[in-house]
C-alpha cells in the first residue's frame, strides 16, 4: 500500500495554553513494498507521525492517502480500513491482556466478525509466521513466556489482522543484543514473505542501514532528510548537526576511503555489514596463477 503525506501538520492542545506543534508541513511518498527506517532523537515527531496512520490522530492540516483512502482534518480513516494498518508500540507486551496466546491473538479478527474457523485458521498462520509453534504455546499464558516471545505474540495478534501495512515504534526497545536481531530479522522475513510496507521508527542507525531500503529523518517535527539509505548517509554532517551518526560501517568505509587511490574506492551504496564484509574479501582475494 503506497502512502502519502501532503504537507501535514499536527497541533496538540491547539487554541489552549498548552497548544504544542508536534508536525508541521510533513510531506513524503513511500511506494507500496518499502521497508522505512524513520530516524529522529526524542520529541521529533517519530510516534506522532505514525499514530496518524491507523486514525489515533488526524492531521490539524494537510491530507494523509493510504492506497485509496485520503484522511483529512475532518476525514477520519473508516473503520473497516483499520485492519489495513498494523500498529505495534513500543514494549508490545504491554498490549497483551488475554488468558492465552490463542485468545489473545484472535483477539483483532474476531472483533472484525470473521468466521470462527478463520480466526482459527488464521491465529495458526501468525504464530507460525512469528516463529512460534502454535500446539505448544496456544494454551499458555503470555505472561509467563520470555521478554521476546511475548514480543512474538504481540506482532502475531497485529499480522492476524492481515494488514498491508506493517508500522513499528522500536520494537526492540528493551531486549539485549541478541533478542533485538531476533525480532527485527523476523519483521524483515515478514516483510519480504507478506509483501508489507513497512515502517520502522528506530534510534539505531545500524537498525536502520541494515533493513531499510528507505529513510525519514524527524527533527522538530519536520522531516529533515529523506531518501535511500546512502544517500542520507552521505550527509554525514547534517546528521552530526541532528544530534545523529552514520552506522559504523559508513564510518569505516569513510576512513578506508581516505587512504585509498579514488580509483580503488568503496561505493557508497556499500553500508549493509555483509555486504561491506564480502567486497573487502573480494579486494584481499589473491588471483589464482593460470
């Protein structure tokens, strides 16, 4: 599902004392399929921005296109275009509330009226979408299961839904190193499987090199930088300036590049870590003698 903001603006508590401009004159295109790292320090708009995409806020100004559907100031999202848009916060556990895994996941489509049989069908599908077998966790309680499964179980109950557009306010936010590349590597096979347009709001430049194929950067509410990954990477000193770094990887291909011959020199669209790893060995592969 493409989306489109067109010069869109948020104002809390507008007209009182404690009126607060949160977006102002937001405009970007993501193509259906994207995946998108949206950057920005605390207070620059990132979940503001988001929570605009299932209708928990309607823009004060501008107009905001979902596929077909345009939201307005005064044109709310329908109802039945929710399910559409999948919305996980951050700490997702925190959305978990049911007796059981099965009934929590169930949860959205029953409220959608579907036939019991294809809220079975499809709360089966989530979990084991999720990387979790569904004989062995249906009938426990999600209280009771680590920090990454719970996690697990609070991205099935959004992919129930079977949205076409999957948007996540760091996801991540809280596990150690290894819970964190677990969960995003099992969003990212999601979305390549599903075929979702994907959004994911990150304080990680690393996070964001490694899956994004696109990327906003917030500051102040407004958009500050946005394009491909390389491209905003390049504009390493305008990031410095946003309180923001290149990934590491950036970093060292910068300084390799310092020393090499122009002619030798590492493209820029070499930033992902596996892809930087096979060029180098490449370059430091010894030719076969004939």
């Amino acid at each position: 599902m493409q989306i489109t903001f067109d010069q869109v603006s948020h104002i809390y508590a507008k007209g009182t004392p404690f009126e607060r401009v949160a977006l102002h004159d937001i405009s970007f295109t993501i193509p259906s399929g994207s995946f998108v790292g949206i950057i920005g320090q605390t207070g620059s708009g990132k979940s503001t921005l988001i929570q605009h995409l299932n209708g928990l806020l309607l823009p004060s100004a501008g107009k905001i296109t979902l596929g077909d559907t345009v939201i307005t100031s005064k044109q709310r999202l329908p109802h039945e275009q929710r399910r559409n848009i999948g919305l996980v916060f951050q700490y997702p556990e925190h959305q978990l509330f049911e007796e059981t895994v099965a009934k929590d996941v169930a949860f959205g489509p029953s409220n959608f009226d579907l036939p019991e049989a294809m809220v079975d069908a499809r709360v089966r599908e989530a979990l084991e979408i999720v990387g979790l077998d569904y004989e062995k966790v249906k009938d426990r309680s999600p209280f009771h299961m680590s920090g990454g499964q719970m996690r697990r179980v609070a991205l099935a109950g959004v992919l129930a839904m079977q949205p076409k557009v999957l948007v996540l306010d760091e996801p991540t936010a809280g596990l150690d190193p290894m819970g964190r590349q677990l969960i995003l590597e099992a969003i990212y096979r999601i979305h390549q499987e599903q075929k979702l347009t994907t959004l994911l709001v990150t304080h990680s430049m690393e996070e964001a090199a490694r899956y994004a194929d696109y990327m906003l950067v917030l500051a102040q509410g407004t958009v500050a930088l946005q394009g491909k990954p390389d491209e905003v990477f390049m504009q390493a000193e305008r990031l410095r300036e946003l309180a923001l770094d290149v990934p590491e990887t950036v970093a060292f291909v910068s300084r390799l590049n310092q020393l090499l011959p122009d002619e030798e020199s590492l493209p820029s669209s070499v930033y992902r870590e596996e892809e930087l790893l096979a060029h180098l060995l490449e370059r430091l592969a010894v030719p076969k003698e004939g």
